[in-house]
C-alpha cells in the first residue's frame, strides 16, 4: 500500500506532522518502534502553553517561576502573568501520538532502517526492521539519531544526565548556570528532576542519558520529496534548551507545506522559508555568546537580582511569545554584560 507521506518518529514533530496531514485527509503512516524511555525535563514553556494549552492528561504541575544561580549568587523571577507547566514526557509523547491516531493516521512500532528517494524521484521508500513502506513524500521527525544524521540532520549536541530525586517539589524551575550550559532542578507531581549537560561528554553521575542539539538549524532541510523537523532539524533555543514548542511547530509546518505541495501550491523549499520566518534564535544565541565566562554569568544573575530593568527583561525574554528582543532591549542588554 502506498502512502501520501510516511513520517519517521512520533515525538512531538512526527505526531504533530502526522496529525495535521491527516487532519486534512493525507493517507499517513507514522514509524517509531515506541520502546525508548525519552530523558526531557518536561518543562513546556509559556511560548508553547499560549500556543498549544496543555491537558490534564499529561501535566504534573503548574510552574509559577524560575530561579537562576552561579555559585552562591542567586535570582528568582516569579513570572507576572505567563505560565510554564511541568509535564510527564511519556504520557505526553503518548497522547500527542495518539490524537495522529485519532485523527487517521497509522502507527506501525517498528524500526526504519534506511530511508531512499526512488531513482525516478517520484517517490520515497523507506526500509524497516519489518517492512518497506512506499510513500510520495517523507519527514524526518527521528530525533538525533542514526537515520536523521544520513540526511544532513543535526550532528552537534549538549550531553545530559537526569535523575529523578524523592524531595518535595515546590513550584519553580532552577537554573544552575556554569559554562557549558547548566544544571536543573524540575519539580513533578511528587518528585523532581534534576539534571545537568556539558559539551564535552556525559557528566559523570548517574542517571539517564540523553543529547540535545546545540548548533541550531542545520544546513538544508529539505530535499526534493524529504523534510526535516524538530531535533532532527537543530530546532532547540540556545540558552534555554527548548525543543518541544519547536518539534511541534515545525511538524505542523512541514505537514502544510507538504500538503500544498501535493496540490501543487507551495514547492519544498517554502518550508525552509516559513521556518526561518517563523523561529527566531538570535536573541537566544546572543545570551549564549555573552555568557561564555564565569564573571559574564556572575554578573547575569547579580543584575537579574539587583537591576529592576534588568530583571523584567529576561522574564520578558523567558515567557513572551515572541522572543525577539527590540533594539533598545538587546543594546541594554549587551551594554549591562559587557561591563564584566
Ligand atoms: C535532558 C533533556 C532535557 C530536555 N528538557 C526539555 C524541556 O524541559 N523543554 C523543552 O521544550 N525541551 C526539552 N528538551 C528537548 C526536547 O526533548 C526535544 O527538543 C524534543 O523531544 C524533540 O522532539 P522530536 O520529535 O524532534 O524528537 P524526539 O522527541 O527525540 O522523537 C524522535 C522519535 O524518533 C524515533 N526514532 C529514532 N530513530 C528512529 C528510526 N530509525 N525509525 C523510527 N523511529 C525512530 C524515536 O524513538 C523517537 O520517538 C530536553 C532534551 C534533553 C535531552
């Protein structure tokens, strides 16, 4: 049987993709052998909660704001009116995949193993553990991993290490900041996680592993009948790590694109122009570049304490929809940093 599109993972760019494809009739098939514990800190961020909402079937808990530290100087932001929820991962990735289901897509639990745009380009076929699955177009929604990386997806990655902890939980995200990134604590129903990422190899602690890109966008993703999305694509924020809101988004997007390019609407490179419309990372990117030393991370949270003006724009950066700063923000922002 032949597919309209065959999407490979059903993380939150893969569900999503399928969802929308099928929603709007597009015969869909969704391969992920569904057996992989994800490590996420489960943070859905306001950026996301405006967007999406969230259902009581995957939140743990309501965050009301963030605390900051290097070494012993530490801020807390206590968020005016946004909101960030803290989420169970599985039954999240659970019930994303099961509204593609719902809407009439096909999950198979099953392995891809190769991916190949047929010689005549008319179509795609991918290979699975089980299977071959004939399909006109596919999308790349596997992640960082094997397959993803054969197609030109991302190839440079924080490591982590999360353990879940039997303390209280409160009501707040903590920031740990150090060089290479920072440690986390996430509070959950009746637990919290923490965790920690170098970019150098896994910290040596215990607990689960797991990879997040760290480079941004690669270069191309698009070919002539494949698309790329989500982690897959390096769409995670700097500074922050945040990868769900952009998995998704760019799922959806990929699903529109591919639909008018199935009704000869839209060519495959608009998904490349839509995206770059869409995701803005500079304001994040910069963030990073100026806290590449320990007194530039002394000074972020020192400001963030003592500096009123200073404080509300990061909480403005943290929990508005669009990221993007204004002029005036970013010179104020680079001129406090740069007196380090
Ligand atoms: C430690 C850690 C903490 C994080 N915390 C947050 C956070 O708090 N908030 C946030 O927004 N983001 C967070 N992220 C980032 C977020 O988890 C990712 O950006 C997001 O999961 C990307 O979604 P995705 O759908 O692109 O890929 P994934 O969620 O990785 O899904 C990929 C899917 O593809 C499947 N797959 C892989 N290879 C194949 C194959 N060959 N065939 C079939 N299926 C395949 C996998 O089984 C998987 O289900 C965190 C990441 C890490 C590592």
């Amino acid at each position: 049987m032949k597919y309209d599109v065959v999407v490979i993972g059903a993380g939150p760019a893969g569900s999503s993709a399928a969802s929308a494809l099928s929603s709007l009739g597009h015969k869909t098939v969704i391969i992920d052998p569904c057996d992989e514990k994800k490590v996420c800190a489960g943070v859905l961020t306001a950026q996301y909660v405006r967007k999406y909402g969230v259902n009581e079937a995957f939140v743990e808990r309501k965050l009301k704001g963030v605390r900051i530290a290097f070494r012993d100087v530490k801020a807390e932001i206590n968020y005016r009116q946004a909101v960030e929820y803290s989420i169970d991962r599985q039954a999240y990735d659970n019930f994303n995949v099961n509204e593609a289901i719902a809407t009439g897509s096909e999950l198979r639990k099953d392995l891809a193993t190769s991916l190949v745009e047929t010689d005549s380009g008319v179509s795609v076929s991918v290979s699975t553990e089980k299977d071959t699955i004939d399909a006109e177009y596919a999308i790349i929604a596997s992640g960082i991993s094997d397959l993803s990386r054969q197609f030109g997806g991302t190839t440079k990655y924080a490591f982590c290490v999360q353990q879940k902890k039997d303390v209280e939980p409160d009501h707040y995200f903590e920031m740990d900041l150090h060089k290479d990134g920072y440690s986390w604590i996430v509070p959950k129903s009746d637990h919290v996680l923490t965790g920690t990422s170098s970019i150098i190899d896994y910290p040596d602690i215990p607990g689960e592993k797991g990879l997040i890109p760290i480079d941004g966008p690669v270069e191309k993703t698009f070919s002539d009948k494949i698309l790329l999305t989500g982690d897959a694509a390096g769409f995670v924020s700097p500074f922050e790590g945040e990868g769900l809101y952009y998995a998704r988004r760019s799922g959806e997007i990929a699903a529109e694109i591919l639909s008018g390019v199935m009704s000869g609407k839209y060519q495959m490179k608009d998904y490349e122009d839509r995206w770059k419309k869409e995701f803005d990372f500079s304001t994040l990117d910069i963030i990073s570049g100026l806290l590449s030393s320990d007194r530039a991370l002394e000074m972020f949270v020192r400001e963030i304490r003592d500096n009123t003006r200073f404080h509300a724009l990061v909480e403005d950066i943290l929990t508005k929809e669009n990221k993007k700063l204004s002029l005036t923000d970013k010179a104020s922002f680079i001129k406090v940093l740069k007196h380090v």
